[in-house]
C-alpha cells in the first residue's frame, strides 16, 4: 500500500481511538473540532513512529518478563507524553488532558486495541 495511503488509515484510526476513548473514559478529556482531534491523532502518530521503537528497545527485558504485557506501559507512557507535546503546540494547547491514571490505563488499552487492529489489517 502507498505510505500516504497508509499513513491517512493510521491518523484516521488514532483519531478514532482518540474519540473513543473521550466518550466512555471518565478523565480522559479531548476538545475541539475534527480537525483539531485529527491534528492530535497526527502527533500521537509521529511519538509512535519516533518513541514506540526506542521505548520498546529500553524496557525490552519488562516486556519479556512480562511476557509482552510491558508494552502496555510503553503505549501508557507515549499516550501520557502526548497532552505536554501537544501543550507545545500553539494551536493545540488545552485540546487534551489525562485526568487520572485509572483514565490513562483505560485510554491506553483503547487506543492499543484499535491501533493494533488497524495494523494488523494494513
């Protein structure tokens, strides 16, 4: 498949995940329009690009003691960076936040289980 192509299915299933995520976990809070939600799923695309592969080769042995379940620690952490990048962001300050943990562990398995569908179907 063309890298464009692919990489339209990724933000386009970030984003998604991202709304999913707003509307049935408590503490998990995204504002602003579609463009807004789909800029956002745009930068948790590139911090899964740039950090999942290097976060991965860091906590390599947690993920083999836990038998690949560490990995969910590595998308809590990326998932939990992406609302400071996005404060960075002049045009996206404020449009996300991530309340409590228990928000985080829940918008995490969220936005894993559907990223890992996608990936599997491209």
């Amino acid at each position: 498949m063309h890298w464009l192509a692919r990489l339209v299915i990724i933000v386009g299933g970030n984003a998604l995940a991202l709304w999913i995520a707003n509307m049935y976990v408590p503490g998990f809070v995204l504002a602003g329009t579609w463009l807004t939600i789909a800029m956002i799923a745009f930068v948790l695309a590139v911090l899964n690009f740039l950090l999942k592969p290097l976060l991965t080769l860091i906590l390599g042995p947690i993920i083999v003691l836990t038998l690949g379940l560490g990995v969910i620690i590595v998308n809590a952490l990326i998932l939990w960076l992406l609302p400071i990048v996005a404060d960075h962001i002049d045009f996206l300050r404020g449009s996300i936040s991530i309340q409590t943990i228990p928000a985080l562990f829940f918008a995490t398995l969220i936005v894993s289980a559907i990223n890992f569908v996608i990936h599997i179907a491209l």
